[in-house]
C-alpha cells in the first residue's frame, strides 16, 4: 500500500531545522538616528568611483548583464593576479557557500565547521541534508586538531572563515595548510576570507596559493566589507577549473546583477579608496578594542573591522543589558548568542565620532563616566 499523499507540500529534509538567519538590526526605538554598528559595513562607505559607475547605469537597466560577469572577473583578476577563468562570482558570497553546499552537500554528508563559524553554513548544510559537525574552539580561535578529529567518513566539506566571524580571531597560514593535509582530497575545504583585506598579519594569507595549488580547496570573497558594496550583494570565488565547472553549471544564468558588475569593477580598481579603508581600520581598531579593555570589559583581539565584547555575566551587566542599554542611546551592536557567545556583543568599527559615541556610552553602562 502507498502511504496517503502529505495535506500539503513537505520540504526536503534539514529545511525545517534551520534557524533562518537574523540580519543585523538597523533601526533603535524613540526616533534616534541609529548608529548602525551591527553588519561590519565599512564607516566609508563605496568608493565615489562605485557609486558613479552605478549612476551609469540606470540608462540601461532593460538590457540583462552579462551573464558571465566576464569584465568583473578580468577586474577582480588584475588587482589580485588570478586567472578570470578560475573565479565565479555570485549574489554576496553567501550565494558562492549556498552553491557549494548544493553542489558537494547531501543527504547522509556532514559539513564541519567550528562552533563559532559563520551562521550561513549551518544553514546551507541543513538546506540540502547534510548534517553540521559542530567543532569547539580552542581560545576562541580555530582548533586544527579538533577539526581534524571532527572528520569522519561522511565529511564532504570543512567551512573556515578565517579571520572568524563574530570573534575576528585568526589562524595563521601554516595551520591551515596542516588542516588542508589532514583532509582527505575527496574533502572540499572552503576558505571564507571575507575579512582578509583588513589583516595586518606576516603569518596570514587569504588562500590564494593553496587553491592554486590544489584540486579540494576554493577560496570566497566579498564586496560587502571593505569594497562598501554590501547593499549590491556581490562575491567571488577562486577555485579549481573542475569546482569552477561545477559551479558555472548550478548558478543562476545571470546571478550578478549589471549594477553590481558595474560598480564591483569600479570598487576593485580604486586602490586609493581600500587604503583608506584599511588605514582607517588599523588607527581605529586597536583604539576602539584599548578604550573598552580600559572600562573592565573583555575585548577579544581581532584583525578584523569588528571587535567581540564580552560582559559579566553577574551584577546587571550582561550583554542583553548593555544592548538595550546601547540601543537606547542609538547605538546598534549585533547580538552573537546564535554563535554560541550570549555573554558578548560584537562592534563595527565605526567612523570616529561613532567609535567615541560607543566608548562613552559603555563607560556609562559600566559606570566609569
Ligand atoms: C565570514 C563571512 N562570510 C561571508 C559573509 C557574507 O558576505 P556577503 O555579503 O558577501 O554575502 C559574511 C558577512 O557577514 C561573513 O561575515
């Protein structure tokens, strides 16, 4: 006998245990001019150069772009000397994992990452069947050996965001390249370096050389930190030519909008405009991390343009009570108890006059004024 058809559609299997992804909040209660620190956007915004080439535009907005984003990827080839055949570029990098996990991830398959890794990994490994693998940090950093002894048989993909989302920690090159030699080549690993512009590090690399090197490694991108392209959605990946192949045959025929291709070739050439960037980072990180340490509060060292604040659990103080507490006072953190750290908050560098607003606001809380 065949079982009785479902009332109504049934989702394929892991859909339903999702937790769907919470942005960033962007708006604070009583009319305040919110000061947005909770999506690790640039305080710089685009480059003028983005935002004219995007202005362009908008003559030409019946025509379909090019599909291949072939000017984009000879753009994003020059400024970092990568064959344009080996990068695909996708809606945010969070399409690139989405279509990595749809193309190595199935039922039966298990996707390991550390406890504190990117959320969407998690999503996109339960979204086709697989089953996450969950590994404990070591220090709040990445732990090889854990991730090591995490594989198993049924291992198909190892997620590392490197430096980490929310806690801006880092591994140097060397330990990835022993986790790459632990794996076995069956095992794609994915190097998620969205934050690597911003790292001032000898003993860090993005991944370049590993995935040219390699046939299981790729390495993705994204135009939403430091490029100020977030709004855009706009990622790239570097990969083997055989991921790349797979890649170009499951994305959508024209995943990348011709305003994004637009604007992200614009964004990529204006080296002025990341130097910036980054000088802005490298003065306002360490100030920001050294002026809350001072009020008593736990800043975990971060080569990111974020930092990871973590607040006594006793006495009043915690981090529910500090983000109402900012969010009061127009300041919007983002809230990581999705990543397994409910005692913390995690901060954007802000612009200067958004850095000083935060200090002064949790020298409030803490009652330092
Ligand atoms: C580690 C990490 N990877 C990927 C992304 C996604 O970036 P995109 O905006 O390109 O989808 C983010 C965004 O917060 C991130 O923190």
């Amino acid at each position: 006998m065949t079982a009785a058809p479902a009332a109504r559609p049934v989702p394929q299997p892991g859909i339903m245990e999702i937790s769907p992804y919470v942005p960033g909040e962007s708006s604070v209660p009583g009319g305040l001019k919110p000061i947005k620190l909770s999506s690790n956007e640039t305080p710089l915004g685009a480059s003028p150069k983005a935002i004219e080439a995007y202005r362009a535009l908008a003559t030409e907005l019946e025509r379909y772009p090019d599909g291949s984003a072939l000017a984009l990827r000879k753009a994003i080839g020059g400024v970092y000397g990568l064959n344009p055949d080996r990068l695909v570029c996708g809606c945010g990098s969070d399409e690139l994992l989405n279509l990595l996990a749809h193309a190595y991830l199935g039922a039966g398959d298990e996707a390991v990452f550390t406890e504190h890794g990117f959320l969407v990994y998690k999503i996109v490994t339960l979204g086709n069947g697989a089953k996450p693998v969950v590994v404990k940090t070591k220090g709040r950093r990445t732990d090889v050996d854990a991730m090591l002894a995490a594989v198993t048989p049924r291992t198909k993909v190892v997620f590392l965001d490197n430096p980490n989302n929310p806690t801006g920690t880092y591994i140097p090159f060397d330990e990835v390249r022993r986790l790459h030699k632990g794996l076995r080549p069956d095992i794609l690993l994915v190097l998620d370096s969205a934050y690597a512009e911003y790292v001032k590090r000898n003993d860090y690399e993005a991944g370049i050389e590993l995935v040219a090197t390699s046939e299981n490694v790729v390495m993705t991108r994204t135009f939403s930190k430091i490029y100020g392209l977030a709004g855009l959605r706009l990622g790239w990946l570097y990969g083997p030519e055989q991921i790349v192949g797979v890649l170009n045959r499951i994305r959508g025929p024209f995943n990348v909008t011709a305003a994004a291709i637009a604007a992200g070739i614009a964004a990529v050439e204006d080296k002025a405009h990341v130097e910036a960037s980054v000088a802005h980072n490298d003065k306002w990180l360490p100030w920001t991390a050294a002026a809350i340490e001072k009020l008593g509060l736990e800043v975990t060292p971060s080569v990111g343009n974020f930092i990871l604040i973590t607040f006594p659990t006793a006495g009043g103080k915690d981090a529910a009570t500090a983000d109402n507490f900012l969010k009061s006072k127009g300041i919007i953190m983002r809230r990581v108890a999705a990543y397994g750290l409910p005692n913390s908050l995690r901060m954007t560098i802000g612009t200067a006059e958004d850095n000083h607003a935060v200090v002064a606001a949790l020298a409030e809380f803490v009652g330092r004024k």
